[in-house]
C-alpha cells in the first residue's frame, strides 16, 4: 500500500487538542516568558515586544513605516483538510490587523505526519492556506515543513503599519466602550465536532466566523478615537480583557447580556460541552476576574471559550463607538457589538 491510498483518519482524532485551545495556558506562558525576556534598551526601534502580551512584535523602519512581524499554528479544529488550512491561515493573519496593519506577504509552517495522512489530504490542507492568502491579496512565498506526530499548520506574516497609527493592547483609556467584531462560542463548537454532535448549520457558521478575514483592523487603526486594538483568541474574552486592563492599569467591565454569540452554542454549553481549555483558561486568571452571583458554569466557559480566528476587540471613545461599528459594518461584521467599557480601577476584569 502506498501513503496516497492510505484511509485518512479524521483530522481532530490526531490532535490532542485544536485549534488556539492548544495554547499553553496564560499563567505557565507568563512564566515562561519571564525567564527568557531581553531587555527592551537594547532595541529603541522595537516598539511592540513581549511587554504586553501583544499581538504581533512592531519593528520601527522610519517615521512613516514599521514591520508587523508574527506567527501563528496548531493542530486541527475540523476535520476537512481545506478548511483547516483556511482557519489556520485566517487567524494567523489576524495578529497583523490587531495591530492596525496591512499584511504584505506571508510564509508556511507545516507538520505534518506524512506516514499518516494521504498526500491528497495535505495538500487540500496547504491550498486552503493558499486560498486566504489570495483573499488577503498577498503572496505565501515559502514556508518550512517537517515530518510531526501531530498535524500542525499555520502561518508566518509580515505587514506594515505607520507607527503613529498602530494599535496597541496597552493604551485603552478610562471611559472607553469596549466593542468586540466576532461573536463567541468557536472553542464550544468545534467541542461539539470532535464529540460528532454539531450539526452541518453549526459546523457552517463556525467555518464563517473562523474564515472571515478581521480587515477592519486597518481602518480602525486611522480613527483617531480608537485607543486599543487587539483580538480574543486562545485565552478567551476574559483572557485578551484582561491583558488590556493590565496594559492600561484599568479596570475592564464586561456585560455578559450583551455579548454576541454564535447560533447554537448557548444551548452546547448548557449541557456541558466545551473545551478542556477553558478550564485551563480560567485556572490561569479567575483570580482577577469578579463574576456576578448566580453566573452558571455555561456562562462562565463561554466567557473563558478558546476563540480560534476570533473577533477584534476594540477600546474606543464613547464618541467613536458608533463610527467603530460602521466600520465594521461595511466590512461585514454584522454582529459587532458594544461588550463593555474600561474604568478607573485595579487591573481586572468585572463582568455584569
């Protein structure tokens, strides 16, 4: 028997977790990064390193001009190969509008356990890839690949941005209304998959939400009432909320009606299903997060849910709230909605 007519295994069966739930847990990646940072001074054109738990590292050029620089991959959050490398391609270049960037080319990280899946399947894997890329109106012009255990894709990117216009995570101000561009639940879905109890409505409108470029970012990046920018990825919105109070020294307030979500996954968390690493998730940080009485274990994961490609989540003066949404808007973002505000306050989140 040759690898290209060997049966291909589900994709999730060979992963131990997906997507950005197999983030190392924020508290250990904390630690970790703390042993191991360089001193900023010795690079005065670094302008956006590990300080902040940013989004993407910014390298000043000139004046005008600074590289957007990050990288992003994981294991399987589903099982079709095409959509796998879209998702992981979709979220690798969403760390480069987080920071109000353009991307401008990017590079290909593959892992991939070449005794094990057929060639046919990989390769659907890496024209996914290739087809956000075209989307994105940039080249994937290389990339690195090694024989893994697991299957692992993603992306390096590269942008650019003018350094008066970048977005940090670390300069929200009090008083800002905090918008979010992506409903939640993506971590409760793709849960629902690997378990075989998400229906083809559900597994639809997580590949939507998880494949929609977060183009805005860019455009957001030139309104002058936009403070903060980042995007709720592994850590979830409790997780990315929490790294803008800390960036700032500000209370972040979450009001838990107002979130958007997508369709069905209130009723999944309801009876249970969602990932390991929210647990994990919520282990890290739940000592700085106050939750209101009575809030339900379902709530609380949907809080603390694993977003894969998530949504921007934006810190913007009240005046610019509506002009943010607009935004949003014209790029397609229907279900960006106004989540919370930053106050006054010790650095942690509150949620109503």
């Amino acid at each position: 028997m040759t690898i290209d007519t060997i049966q291909a295994p589900r994709l999730t069966s060979l992963s131990h977790g997906g997507g950005c739930g197999c983030k190392i847990a924020p508290g250990v990646l904390s630690e970790l990064l703390a042993r191991s940072n360089l001193p900023r001074q010795f690079f005065p054109d670094l302008l956006v390193g590990t300080e902040t738990a940013d989004d993407a590292a910014v390298y000043r050029i000139n004046d005008e001009q600074a590289i957007v620089a990050t990288t992003d991959f994981f294991m399987p959050i589903v099982d079709d190969p095409y959509d796998f490398g879209r998702i992981a391609a979709t979220n690798a270049l969403s760390d480069i509008y987080a920071m109000g960037g353009t991307p401008l080319m990017a590079l290909a990280i593959v892992g991939m356990p070449i005794n094990v899946l057929p060639h046919d399947v990989i390769a659907k894997i890496l024209e996914g890839g290739e087809s956000v890329c075209r989307d994105a109106g940039i080249p994937l012009a290389g990339g690195h690949s090694i024989d893994s255990v697991e299957p692992i894709y993603g992306l390096v990117g590269i942008g650019i941005v003018n350094p008066r216009q970048m977005k940090r995570n670390a300069d929200a101000k009090a008083g800002d209304v905090l918008i979010l561009g992506k409903p939640l639940g993506v971590g409760i879905l793709s849960a629902a998959l690997k378990k075989n109890l998400l229906d083809e409505a559900g597994y639809r409108a997580m590949v939507q939400a998880t494949t929609q470029l977060n183009r805005p970012g860019a455009a957001l990046s030139r309104l002058e009432g936009v403070h903060a920018l980042t995007d709720v990825t592994g850590f979830g919105l409790l997780g990315h909320g929490l790294e803008l109070a800390r960036g700032a020294q500000l209370t972040a307030r979450i009001d838990s009606r107002r979130l958007p979500v997508l369709p069905g996954v209130q009723a999944l968390a309801e009876q249970g299903i969602f990932t390991g690493a929210s647990g994990r998730n919520w282990a890290s940080y739940g000592q700085n997060v106050q939750l209101p009485a009575g809030l339900g274990d379902a709530q609380r994961a949907l809080l603390t849910d694993p977003q894969t490609s998530g949504g921007l989540l934006v810190s913007c003066a009240p005046e610019a709230a509506q002009q943010v949404l607009q935004v949003f808007a014209d790029g397609g973002f229907a279900e960006a909605a106004v989540v919370g505000r930053m106050e006054a306050g010790e650095p942690r989140v509150i949620v109503d």
